[in-house]
C-alpha cells in the first residue's frame, strides 16, 4: 500500500446510514446528513487531524446505483489483477458509470472498505450483488450492522451473509455509539489485513491519547467553574435615601440576588459551551425534561443531584464547621466587622435548600451609604449539585454520537432511551472523595483550593475516564 495513512471507504446502498456513522466516527456533526434515499452523489473526505496530523481518513462515497453493472464487469474481468482500479480506468470517461466511477474510485486508489447495511431490513438480491462485488475487489473490508431500530429478525442473516465476504463484522449504531464502542470498532479494524496493523494501531493510539487529552480539559473545565461559582460575589452600593423604607431595602435584595442566581447560571452556561467544544459538538439537543435542560436553582434539580443528608452531614463533619461548612445561613448570627447579616438570598430552590441558605447577605453602612453584598456560595450541598451538573453535561457530550443529529427521534420502533433515574455521580462516590470534595469546595469559598485540587481533579478524572470506557453508566438519556 503507498498510503501512509489508513484510507477506508464507507460504502453501501442509500440511505444505509454511512454519512452517520462518517459522523460518528469522525467526531464531525457537520457532515451533510439527508434522511432521503440518494443523497450522497459524489465522495468526500474526511480527515481525522490530531496535532496537525492526518491520522486516518474517512471518504463518505456515493450510494449504489447500479451494482449488477459493476459485479458483471469484474466477472467478465475476473483474470484481473486490481478489478476496481481497472473498473475506473475503462469507464472514468464514459458519462453512462460517471455515478460509478465515483463510488469506486477511493477503493481504485487503494482505500480500504467499511461497508455499512441497515440490519432492520431483508437481506435482498441487490445486497447480495453488492457484498460479492465488495469480495472481488480485494481490498481489506469491514461490515457494520447498523441497525438503527428494535427489529433484529435479520441480524443472524445479516452476519451469515457478510461474515463469508467480510474479514470482520461489527454491530454499530452510528445514532447511539459511545466513545467505547467507536474505539472497539477502530481496534477491530486492525483484523481486517495484517499489512494494515501498524497504519491502524497508530490511528487508534492517536486516538486515545487525544482523548485523554480532552478528558484533562473537561476537568480544568470544571474546577475552574467550581472556583469561581464558590468564591463569587456580587456588591452594590445603595444611597441610603432609597433604602429608609422595607420597601426599598426589599427591592434592592431582590435585585441583588437575582444578580448573583445569574451570574452562577452564567458561569455554568460558559463551562457548558467549554465542554462542547472539547468534545466537538456542533449540533446539540438536551429535552426539556432533561435534568441538563432544567434550571440550575430549580426544585427539580436540587432533589435529583448532589449529596444525601447524611452524605453531607459526614462531608461537612470532615471539612470542619470553621470552614462555615456546616454553618446553617438561614439561620446565622452576624457577620464580622460592620456588616449586619439581614438575611438569605431569595429566589431558586437552592435559595433555601434543606434550611440553609444559598449565600447571605450582608449590608455595610457608610455615610450616605449602604454597600449590599451577597455571596460567596455556602450552602453545602450546592457545590456537590453544580459538580453533578457538569460531570453528566461532560459524559453526555462524551457520549453523544455526532450521527444521532439524522435519528427520527418520533420513530415508534426506534431503539429506546433507557429508564434513567435521574442522579448524579457523587452520592455514589467513596466517602473519602466525598470528604476530598468537601474540603476543596470549603477552600475554594476563601480563594485558596490549591491544596485540594490534586486530589480533586483524580476524582473528577476518575469519573469521567470511568464513563468513557463504559465503566460507569453515562446516563446521556438524561
């Protein structure tokens, strides 16, 4: 092979599903994807770059037109030795296999061949013409079942069929492939020609690290938005003539707090945005039912995530009531120096979550004056809830297929989103990285989480590299 870099070809009749498995596993959710039948006319490329690299490319060919033209020209050529570079030789100028030429022409080039065949469906003659054609080439192939739905009546043929013509076959749906099982698929294709081994063990170990890679920036990612969440303050300053009345001071608490509750949806809205680049997502669809789709200060997610009561209890036991871990807010003394505590921030759940209260709010007096602050954060259990948050914002976009942009999600037979209860990861964390977590978010609060953000970032990386592997439930139907 001249190829210095693996070249496969992602063939099959239309609307078999190959522009959404080139989605897939490329990592691209903008490949043009049409659900009608005979979309692709002509192939196109695309490179998987790592580091400036070209490290595999996929070609995403045109569908199957006319295969029994093509398989009775390798039968009446059988005695020759590159059939599909001699095919595109004989007819490159002839109008009549211009739609030919162009499918064949990467495998002419030396490509090898991922065939991609929709697994819900009968096996017809037509497949059959196609998979013998595929055989004659030569060309190391690989067969992918990609069976979008629940029927599986087919799949037994499928494999009997594809396994004589095919030097390996894969189960893959391009619509709900995860990150594990797109590198199994990548590692099978090392089977499929010895010659090819090397080329391909390189692309998968290009793979990997860079994933790794992604996996680090994720948790920065998210250590930066627990950082500035926990130590996030905001303060006005008040002539004291509009705040002599309840009312005014209660309008001024108000305005003040909904500040702050925007400024912590802001920050995460951004880490969001963060995460989806590292895992390079486009095309993006949360349901508003989500627990990702719903307010961060809502009942809804304040119930499903962060710690038990007792969890937290033992968390804030380790991390030390000076910490103002366990201080409950709703229900505080007064602050230091001059400010007077005037009471908790109003507004979302978390606003009064279990008797404490999101962040107080204290008031300074000067001549003419009154300086409002609110914040930092110490309710205990809103920093486990935020984690939570980012951790399955993070394992979703790990785990979202670039192809599921093209599934029909209102199709009645197609494969079902499991039953999820909606949670997060810590409350099933050990009760020592529990306590770890504690004691950042306790630090982060003063500025000063250096000393715990090691031990922090292994938790967090140990979530999120258990996921990826499918060691841990990703939880993406949430």
């Amino acid at each position: 092979m001249a190829a210095k870099i693996p070249r496969l070809a992602i063939m099959g009749h239309p609307n078999a599903g190959k522009s959404s498995v080139v989605a897939t596993l490329t990592e691209n959710d903008r490949v043009a994807i049409d659900k009608r039948a005979g979309t692709t006319t002509k192939s196109d490329f695309y490179p998987v770059v790592i580091d400036g690299r070209t490290v595999i490319e996929f070609i995403d060919t045109p569908g199957f037109q006319n295969p029994n033209a093509i398989l009775e020209w390798f039968q009446a050529h059988d005695d020759t030795p590159d059939l599909a570079h001699a095919f595109v030789k004989a007819h490159r100028d002839d109008p009549l296999y211009a739609h030919d030429v162009a499918l064949m022409d990467p495998v002419a080039e030396g490509a090898g061949i991922i065939l991609v065949v929709d697994g819900s469906k009968r096996i017809k003659e037509k497949d059959r013409v196609e998979i013998e054609l595929l055989r004659l080439t030569a060309r190391p192939r690989m067969a992918i079942l990609n069976n979008l739905s629940r029927q599986d009546r087919y799949m037994d043929q499928w494999r009997d069929a594809l396994s004589k013509a095919f030097n390996s076959v894969r189960e893959f749906n391009a619509h709900r492939a995860t990150y594990d099982e797109r590198i199994k698929l990548l590692n099978a294709l090392k089977s499929i020609d010895q010659r090819w081994e090397p080329m391909l063990e390189e692309a998968v170990d290009a793979f990997a690290h860079d994933w790794e890679r992604r996996i680090d920036q994720a948790v920065s990612t998210t250590l930066d938005l627990l950082r500035q969440a926990l130590s996030y303050r905001v303060s006005r300053t008040v002539k004291s003539g509009k705040v002599i009345f309840q009312s005014g001071r209660d309008r001024v608490k108000v305005e003040i707090t909904a500040e702050f509750e925007d400024g912590l949806r802001r920050m995460e809205v951004e880490a969001q945005e963060q995460i989806r680049a590292h895992f390079r997502h486009n095309v993006w669809n949360v349901p508003p039912d989500s627990i990702l789709g719903q307010d961060l200060l809502s009942e809804d997610v304040g119930q499903a995530l962060g710690l038990s009561r007792r969890q937290l209890a033992m968390v804030g036991m380790a991390a030390g009531a000076a910490s103002g871990v366990t201080i409950d807010l709703a229900t505080a003394g007064h602050s230091l120096g001059t400010g007077a505590l005037l009471g908790a921030a109003a507004g979302g759940f978390l606003g009064m979550m279990g008797g404490k209260a999101l962040a107080k709010l204290d008031i300074e007096r000067a001549p003419n004056t009154h300086v409002y602050t609110i914040g930092p954060v110490s309710n205990p259990r809103f920093p486990f809830v935020l984690l939570d948050r980012i951790v399955l914002y993070s394992a979703r976009a790990m785990n979202w297929a670039h192809g599921r942009q093209a599934a029909d999600e209102e199709d009645p037979n197609k494969v079902p989103d499991r039953e999820i209860r909606p949670r997060g990861f810590t409350e099933e964390l050990s009760a020592q990285d529990q306590r770890e977590l504690g004691r950042f978010f306790a630090a982060a609060r003063r500025g000063k989480g250096a000393e715990h953000e090691a031990a922090c970032r292994d938790i967090i990386k140990g979530i999120l590299r258990g996921v990826s592997l499918s060691e841990i439930d990703s939880r993406i139907d949430l």
